[in-house]
C-alpha cells in the first residue's frame, strides 16, 4: 500500500491518538482509502511514524464510527456505505435535524448567529477548496451549534454516535456536481431561515437540503454498489 498523503508526525505530544484519528478519518471520509480496501497496520505505523498499539487503538475507534470494520482473518478494511444504512441515517437525520433546526431559530441569539455565519464560511472555503477534512470539521461544526442552540445535547450525542457515516455521506453528496443545488447553497438557506428566528423556514430549509441530499447518495451508492458487485 503506497503513501497516498498521509504524512509523518514528527512530534508526539499527549494528543497523539487524536492526531492519527483525525488523519486516517479525514483520509477514508475523502476517499483516498476506498470502500473494501484493507488497512495493513505495519503500512500506516510507518506512514505515520507511530507504534502499532496507537494504529489499533485508532482502528478499534474507527469501527466504532462505522468507518472500518474489523474482519476476522483478514484484519482492518474500509467499511463499505450501503444504500439501505444510508437510508435509515437520512431519516434520522430529517428526525433530529429539523426539530433541531426550529428550536434554535426560537432560541436564536446575536453571539450564536456570529458562529453560525462563520461555520457556514469555512464549509463554503473549504468547498471551494475541495479539503475534505476542513469541510468534515466544518460541518460538524455548523451542526453542533445548531443543536446546542437548539438545547438538544441527547439528539447531538447520537449525531455524533452516527458521525463518521454521516460526513463520508456529507462529503460525497456536498461535492458532487449531480445536485439540483449545490450543498453550501442549502445550508446558506438554514442559516439564514434559523438567523431570521422563522422556526417554518429552517425546517423546510433542512428538508429540501436532505431531500436533494438523499437523491443524490442514493445514486452514488448504487453506482458504488454495482462497481463492488
């Protein structure tokens, strides 16, 4: 398995574990370890310049997120996203994400506008840009404020139980040119309905962005799925 990207860390600071979860995360939310391609740890110990005991530490967590799976006899490999799982985490999502959407426009103040509006600037810089891992960070963080505003830690715990899934499927469907509308268009509307306090608006705001959204991965996957058959 060649170097595709994943840089040496020279210092080793308490947070080390950290750093590798957020790079190997950022490498198969991206796309450069694919669906169904195995992960060989003596590789990635000396892509990344660490010890076996933190890549399986990492690994065990990214299964855990639903980004690896840990196959017996074979070890470590890139989950593959399946239509029907993506299915019920959109649902969820419509579930949460608009009841969340409504009480924070309710709740909404001039402070949790400012971090909204600057959330929503660095998804559409790192859009632009096409930098995976700053546009997951940035999601994630454009959601977390959403939910906190809302008042819904419990809902936001199982977003983030679901996150990794959730942001391949945000990174596939928020970069791809087969959308009515483009992805950083969508979440403007939110951010705008939930910035005028208009509950009505951000619910149907975050129904059409998951609406296109579900279309959209629908048909990737498939093409995923039939590529893999």
């Amino acid at each position: 398995m060649e170097n595709r990207g994943l840089n040496k860390i020279e210092l080793q600071p308490t947070t080390l574990r950290d750093m590798v979860l957020e790079r190997l995360r950022d490498a198969i939310i991206g796309g450069t370890f694919k669906p169904g391609e195995r992960l060989i740890e003596r590789v990635l110990c000396e892509q990344l310049g660490v010890s076996r005991t933190v890549v399986r530490e990492t690994l065990r967590y990214l299964d855990a997120e639903g980004l690896v799976e840990l196959q017996p006899n074979r070890g470590p490999i890139v989950a593959r996203l399946r239509w029907s799982d993506a299915r019920q985490i959109y649902d969820i999502r419509r579930m949460l994400e608009t009841a969340a959407a409504q009480a924070c426009a309710e709740n909404m103040s001039p402070a949790r506008e400012r971090d909204l509006r600057a959330a929503l600037a660095e998804i559409k810089a790192a859009a632009a840009q096409q930098a995976t891992g700053d546009l997951f960070r940035a999601t994630t963080r454009f959601y977390g404020i959403i939910f906190d505003g809302a008042g819904h830690s419990i809902a936001w715990e199982i977003v983030q139980r679901l996150n990794g899934r959730i942001s391949r499927l945000r990174i596939m469907t928020l970069t791809s040119d087969t959308r009515n509308t483009p992805g950083p268009t969508h979440m403007q509307a939110i951010c705008d309905a939930i910035a005028r306090r208009d509950p009505e608006a951000a619910r149907q705001a975050v129904e059409a962005h998951l609406t296109d959204a579900k279309q959209v991965a629908e048909k990737l996957l498939a093409t995923e799925e039939k590529a893999s058959a």
